[in-house]
C-alpha cells in the first residue's frame, strides 16, 4: 500500500476528467494484463479527508476491494498519470507497469 493520488485541483476532479466510476463487482472482475491502458483507483472518504489510492497489483486490488466504509471505485487511463499526480518516478513506473 502506497501509492496515492495527489493533484493540485483535488483527487475528485482529477478522477472525474480521466477515470471511470465502475461497480465493486467490476473492480473485483479485473484482470491486470501486459498493454492494459487503465489501473484500477479507490477513492475512501473517511470524513474529515479522502484518498485515492492506485490498486497497481492483485494484492492491492484484493485488500481495497474488503474495506469498510464510503469507498468509490475507478478505472483511471494510465496515461493521465505523472510524477506530479502520484508524487515519484518510482510510483509512476509501478502504476504504470500494472
């Protein structure tokens, strides 16, 4: 778990120019493949924030889809992603390679 989304103008308008909002049934469903050109998003609002964070693996993907609480789901297009959205070269190469 680590990779998060941060821009300037908010998570929620980042998402709502480059992300589709999906089921969780939907999330659940995905399959990551080589070439894909989306990665899957949680947006959780615990109240008093929000964070939306980059499912870039299985496990990550397993462990978002079972957490309690107001949680959107997303499929974003990879290439809306930048170091500037995710905050490192190294987080921008893992969400890419997902």
């Amino acid at each position: 778990m680590g990779i998060y989304i941060n821009t300037p103008d908010g998570k929620e308008s980042f998402l709502s120019e480059h992300a589709s909002e999906v089921t969780i049934e939907e999330i659940q469903a995905y399959e990551y493949a080589s070439g894909s050109k989306l990665v899957p998003v949680f947006l959780a609002d615990n109240g008093s924030f929000t964070a939306a964070a980059v499912a870039y693996d299985k496990s990550e993907l397993t462990y978002f889809s079972q957490l309690d609480g107001p949680i959107r789901y997303f499929l974003v297009n990879k290439s809306a992603l930048s170091v500037e959205v995710l905050g490192n070269e190294t987080y921008l190469e893992m969400a890419q390679a997902a």
